[in-house]
C-alpha cells in the first residue's frame, strides 16, 4: 500500500530553504491584511489562519524530507 501523504504537504523538500518559508508566510499575512483594510474580515480571518498555521509548521515543527530518487 502507498504512503498516504497530506493534501498539503508542508515537509516537502521544496520548503527546505529558509527564505522560501519566510516569503510563504509573509505572503499570507500580508494578503490577510490587505483584505482586512478592504473591509473583508471573512478573507482576512482565512488568509490569517493559514498565515499563522504555516508559521507554526515552519519555524516550529519543521522536519523537511529527503528528496526522493
């Protein structure tokens, strides 16, 4: 049976370099708060979650794969 993997695969070797999970994570709570001061609280609250969710897997709880052959 194949190793089931999660839809989002934050462990993926493409995550590996710092500045690409700082540039992720800016990304999205830069776009919350552009939402936020558009007067849509409803994006921003979505774009924070996912903002401060991929903060905690990246700088908190990061183990990247090996790439694989």
């Amino acid at each position: 049976m194949p190793e089931r993997r999660p839809f989002f695969d934050l462990d993926h070797p493409f995550f590996r370099p710092l500045w690409i999970r700082v540039a992720v994570v800016a990304a999205c709570l830069g776009w919350a708060g552009v939402e936020l001061s558009a007067g849509a609280p409803g994006w921003a609250i979505l774009f924070g979650a996912l903002g401060a969710y991929s903060a905690w897997r990246f700088f908190v709880t990061f183990t990247p794969r090996d790439p694989e052959d």
